[in-house]
C-alpha cells in the first residue's frame, strides 16, 4: 500500500508568481483534502476535492484553487503569491462516499510541501 | 464555525510518567468527529485516536486515551509510559457534518526528557 506523496519538498518562490503543488493520494481513497500551516500554527482547511469535484472550501481566496484528476491525484495552485503565503502545504488523503457514511474515516497526511515566498 | 482550543503550548514530562493534553472545542453539531494528531519534526501528520461524539465510550489506543466530556465540549489526550518517540507536536482536531474539513487547534509541543 503506497501512501500519501507530494512534490516538491521544498519550493521557493517570488511575490507575485504562481505555484503548483501536487499529491498522490493513497491507495483506494477517492477524497484529498489541502491544508495550509503556518509557522507555529496549526494546519488551515483549504479545500476538499471528491471524485474529482471541489466538495468543501475553508475561508481562502480565490486565487487558491485545485484540481483532481481521475486517478484520484490532486494539484493546488496559488496564483499572485504574497508573503503571507510561505507555509506548508499539507494534503490528507481519504475515503469518502455520497451518502456521507465515510466521514470521519481518517485522513491520511502526506509529508508537505515547503512554500517560501520572497 | 467551529474552533478547536489548546491551552497548553508547551509541555515536558519525564520519560515513563502520564501526560495529559487539553482541548476544549466550541460547535453547535450534535454529530461530529475528534482526532488527536501527532506531528513529530519530520512534519508527517499521524493520527493517534479518533472519537465520535455519539459514543459514550472514551476511545483507547494502546497507551493513548481519552476523556470526552461531551457537555463539557472537552476532549482531553492521556499518554501513558511516555516514551521519548513521543516528542512531538500535538494537535486536536474537530471534523463536523459539513464538508470542512478538520479545524485544528494550535497544538501543544510535548516534549519527553529521558
């Protein structure tokens, strides 16, 4: 069983660039979940894609935005990076089901993303 | 919205003894989900124990426990034995019937000193 990946480790960045971020979700789940932690914080709901379709979104502009593709892989990106944006980027992978009975199965953390934008 | 409140930031115990984390949460749900996550210095975030509100019964996982106190909306962590593994950072988390997402709080560093 392969679990949660994401690419790049790290990642450096400019004001005013755009980023993307990549997550291979584990094995059979079907839901990958985007967090954003700052330093000494605790990690910020992004937003949840299921099946390939947005499912949830925490309070995030729109110049956050995703994709998940059919194999179940997820992208974020991050348009007109600012400095408040350096973080990192977590991605949960889950199991999720259109009746809901699935939800609070756990969500599987990959090791995140290193953001710095100078 | 829910918030998911850790009071302690930083905790140190000696390696064996019993620590306790605290956790207070605010929500108007009735059905909703509690983690304990475990975020050592490699960054990767480990689930420790889960809780459904709906049960009565503290959940137990190895020398992990907790206390629920629903009414209370407390959601404490026991460790047991502390081990020197157990340093880390330890979040409690709050999953509600929406499609939100974990609300976390902001973690207590718990470090265990041989």
């Amino acid at each position: 069983e392969t679990g949660v990946t994401q690419s790049p480790t790290h990642l450096i960045k400019t004001r005013g660039q755009q980023v993307t971020l990549r997550c291979s979700s584990q094995s059979g789940h079907n839901t990958v979940s985007w967090y954003q932690q700052a330093l000494g914080q605790g990690p910020q709901f992004i937003f949840q894609y299921y099946r390939e379709e947005e499912n949830g979104r925490g309070n995030f502009p729109p110049r956050f935005s995703g994709l998940q593709f059919p194999n179940y892989s997820s992208e974020l990106n991050v348009n007109a990076l600012e400095l408040d944006d350096s973080a990192l980027y977590l991605c949960a992978s889950s199991f999720g089901s259109p009746s809901g009975r699935a939800r609070g199965t756990e969500q599987f953390f990959g090791p995140g993303t290193r953001l710095t934008v100078l | 919205a829910q918030t998911v409140t850790q009071s302690q930031p930083e905790m140190s115990v000696q390696e064996a003894e019993t620590v306790t984390l605290s956790c207070t949460y605010d929500t108007s749900e009735n059905n909703y989900y509690l983690f304990w996550y475990k975020q050592p210095p490699s960054r990767q975030m480990i689930l420790v124990i889960r809780q459904e509100a709906y049960k009565q019964q503290n959940a137990t996982e190895n020398r992990f426990s907790v206390n629920f106190q629903k009414a209370a909306k407390s959601f404490s962590l026991k460790i047991s034995d502390s081990q020197l593994g157990d340093t880390a950072m330890y979040f409690c988390a709050f999953l509600g019937g929406g499609a939100d997402g974990l609300t976390f709080g902001k973690g207590t560093h718990l470090i265990i000193q041989p």
